[in-house]
C-alpha cells in the first residue's frame, strides 16, 4: 500500500507509504553510525595540544562548509527552500584538500543508500541535493569523492568492524541532509522581510543581518554578478563526523558578493511547502496549482504517474487541481481523473472529487476518505515496443534489443525479462536541457559483456556507424551508453535489422 502525498517538492504529488513516517525533525530518522567518540574532546581548529587520534578528531578539514544553492535559472528544488551543495572541511587556515583517497570514489550513490537502508536520506536529496542539469548522480559522486575523502573521521580505519562497503560514504550524505534541515536559510531571510523578488535589491548587511538574527550567526554569501546564488555556514566539529556535535561559527572570509545592489530573485513556479527542519511554510491542506505525481516507496523514489495515470517510470505528467483541500478534482491533458471499479485513470470518461489529509508532514490524496492505494505491479525501466531475440552476438546469443516508442509510451507496460544481455533504445535523456531531451535518444547495453568492452567499441555500433548514425557514448564498469539523435533512432533500429537482428512486437 502507499499514498499520494502534496507537499514535499515544488508544485508536486509523491506517492508514499501510508504507514506513518518520521518527522524530519527526528534526530533519529535514519540510522547513524556509533563512532565511540562521544562530544566532550576538543574542538577542531581550537585544540590546545595535539591530537593524535584523528578517527574522534577532524584533522585536517577542521572548518567544515555546509554550502547551500539558490538555483534560478534553471531552478532547482521547492521555489522556497535553499538546495544542499555540500559539506566541505576547509582546512583551518582556510586552505583546503580535494579528492583524497581516489579507492573510495564510490559510484551510484543512490544504490548504495537504498542497500545500507538510507531511502529516507535519498528521498531527500532527490528533492533538495539537485544539479543544476539533472546530473544529480554525478554530483553526489563528486561531493563524496571531492570532499567527503577527506575528513579524516570518516576514514574507513574509523568504521565499527563488519562495517558494508561504502558504510562512511552513507553516512557522509546523512549527515550532510541533517545538518542542512538545522539550516532553514530560506525562512530565516523571510522573517528578516527578505523573499525573493523581481524587482528589489538588498544590502550585504540586510542580509546577514536577517540571518545571524535568525540563527545567532553570520554566514558568508556567493553572488553570480550582482544575484545571490551561494551561502556557506561554518562550523567546528566536536567529535566525528559520524554523529560529532557541529559548532556554528561566525564566516571567518566575506563571500564574493557586492556590499549592495544585490538580488535576491525568485525561482520559476509557485512557492509550496516543504518537508525542512521548521516545516511547512504554507498554510496545512494548501495545494498546488499543477502537480506531477511521483512514487515514493520504503526503497526511495519508483518512478511517477503518467498524464493517463499509468505508474511508470517515464518522466510523470502534469496534473491539475481545481477546488480545495476538502474537495477537489484532477486533470491532466489526456482530460478529467477519477477512480472508476477501483482503478485511477484521467481520460477515460470518469471524475472523481479528492481531498487531501495532512499526516506526518504530507498532504496525502484521499479517495473515499482512504489515503491507501496499491498496485499490481511494481515499473522497472522503460516501455517496451520493438524486441530481439535472435541476434549472435559474441558470446551472447540471447541478446534483446527494444525500441522505446514515445506515441506508444503510455499503452504498453512492460514486463522484460532477460538473463543474458540486453541492448535497448529507450527514451530521451531526461538529465539533460529541453532542448537536448528534444533532439536524443539513448541505446543502452546492459547485462554480461566480455570484460573490457565498452560502448564504443561495441560491435553493435558498427553498424550504425555505417547507416551514418551519429553515435555518442558513454561506459561504466558493468553499463555502456550510446547515444543517437532522435530523429535517426528508426534508422538505427534499420541499421540492427540489417546487421541480423530480429524484432516483435512485444507483448504488453
């Protein structure tokens, strides 16, 4: 079972779990790694004689950065909330080290927290630890293998025994989430009569000003010419990183902005409320005018609903609501949504009147006074339209190859299984800019390969080569990318074709 919640992400639905959740104020929402350090030893960067060890006591990378984005163009995370750059351990002097232990550069971050059972901390970066281009993948990789490398307490000699694989990496992100939700910088510049606008301008001192009011100190703030865009909060660290205290400081530098002229402007859509330390900022039960609908299960994220309400994992539709909290109703562009013997869909001739229930900081749709929905079946990547199954490659004969065909995205669920390889065209690139989604396609190979082979020298893009499809790609250690434009994607499946494959429909 799980539920339709407003309210964690700008202008959204997520589905959730219709058990109860945490409050996000919980110092105990996810689990935390005891470093047996306890908080009473000396602070960083003020310790009197030195330290020795260096697993209870952060050296070097005693000045540690909690450093927070305002992203407006193209905007990032809820309209009114700051995003999580990271958390950076400057050394005391202010110099700094980077990219420290090149073994730990841990990839697919998300994996590793949903198998260490942090889904609760990657929900929360999937909306507040964005890149400003999609690649929020990459980003995290790169906070962890820039700066997380080099704090000396989570070095992996610190972890308990038995500790999995990446343990210090996990709580890396944990503790860069919790220390984010003790800094609402969006509202403490609220209170101080500061939001974002179009039109006005700021002093420096206005600003900190507002924020040391709010948080008893000054922080140093970043401005892209005369827009604010950056704000880094200092801190001393007592203990471990793991579950030390962290000690607010006044900015020992000024950041690069004017001391006036500044800007302050608003992100794009409508501000709604946000799952932040001090809670929502709107008004209970307030809704947002558009919405996609997102699936939030106890493994993090799954996909959203399509404009026909279909689960998938396709990028979701937008939805509407007309009415209020206590009755409302949904649309989408394939028309009115309800719920008819049992099943939700829009554009099937039924409507149905909605209302919402604000539960563990969660405005959840309700249908009938129930907030409980449930599915069948779970999505896995992809529609399914085209399939191979007859193709001799290498080692693998059984490789499959699918076409993902946009017209049919919504109509054909899939359920592909296969065991020895996979080669698929899928859908646009929906890490890039609009522009780049409306001109690429992906073929992805998946599955066992000869060690070494990569997707460009993949026997598969010799053909495609030859038809004079432009190929990009793209290799990880287990999964090749090859990209082609959309618009020579038939092409490319004509290239496969003549090179041996066979296609089937696929059932649905």
């Amino acid at each position: 079972m799980f539920a339709l919640s407003f309210g964690v992400v700008l202008a959204s639905l997520a589905l959730v779990q219709a058990q109860g959740l945490a409050s996000v104020d919980s110092p105990h929402l996810f689990k935390r790694i005891d470093s047996g350090c306890g908080t009473s030893g000396q602070t960083s960067c003020s310790n009197t004689t030195k330290q020795t060890d260096l697993c209870c006591f952060q050296s070097p990378g005693g000045l540690l950065l909690q450093t927070q984005f305002w992203d407006t163009n193209p905007s990032t995370g809820p309209s009114n909330s700051w995003t999580i750059h990271g958390l950076w351990p400057d050394n005391c002097d202010g110099t700094f080290q980077e990219n420290c232990d090149s073994s730990r550069d841990y990839t697919n971050i998300a994996s590793l927290l949903q198998n260490q059972g942090a889904s609760d901390t990657l929900s929360f970066m999937q909306q507040f630890w964005v890149d400003i281009n999609g690649q929020n993948e990459q980003f995290w990789e790169h906070e962890w293998a820039t700066h997380g490398t080099c704090m000396s307490t989570l070095d992996t000699s610190c972890l308990p025994s038995g500790s999995p694989k990446g343990a210090e990496a996990v709580a890396f992100f944990q503790q860069v989430v919790a220390l984010f939700k003790t800094l609402p910088t969006y509202d403490w510049l609220q209170q101080g009569g500061i939001t974002p606008s179009s039109s006005k301008t700021y002093t420096l001192s206005q600003l900190t000003s507002a924020l040391k009011s709010a948080s008893g100190f000054t922080p140093a703030l970043d401005c892209d010419g005369s827009n604010v865009n950056q704000i880094s909060w200092y801190f001393h660290l007592k203990g471990s990183v793991f579950d030390g205290k962290f000690v607010a400081i006044d900015t020992p530098e000024k950041g690069s902005c004017p001391s006036s002229g500044i800007k302050y402007p608003p992100k794009s859509g409508s501000p709604t409320s946000t799952s932040g330390s001090t809670g929502p900022t709107g008004p209970p039960g307030s809704l947002p005018a558009k919405a996609t609908i997102s699936a939030v299960t106890s493994s993090g994220t799954v996909g959203g609903l399509l404009s026909a309400g279909k689960w998938s994992t396709q990028t979701p539709g937008t939805y509407s609501t007309s009415g209020s909290a206590s009755s409302f109703t949904l649309t989408s562009s394939k028309g009115a949504c309800g719920v008819s013997s049992g099943e939700f869909s829009c554009g099937s001739g039924s409507s149905s009147t909605f209302s919402a229930v604000s539960s563990g900081g969660n405005l959840l749709l309700a249908f009938s006074g129930s907030t409980e929905f449930s599915s069948s079946a779970k999505p896995i990547a992809g529609r399914s339209v085209l399939r191979s199954s007859a193709q001799d490659w290498g080692s693998h004969p059984y490789t499959s190859a699918r076409e993902i065909a946009e017209q049919r995205a919504e109509q054909l669920p899939i359920d592909h299984k296969n065991q020895r390889g996979e080669i698929s065209i899928m859908g646009n690139q929906t890490s890039a800019t609009e522009a780049y989604e409306a001109t690429w396609r992906c073929i992805k190979i998946a599955g066992p390969m000869d060690f070494g082979l990569t997707g460009v020298v993949c026997s598969f893009t010799t053909p495609l080569k030859a038809k004079g499809v432009p190929v990009f790609a793209v290799s990880t250690w287990n999964t090749d990318y090859v990209l082609v434009p959309k618009d020579r994607a038939s092409d490319a499946v004509q290239a496969l074709k003549a090179d041996g494959w066979t296609f089937q429909a696929e059932s649905a």
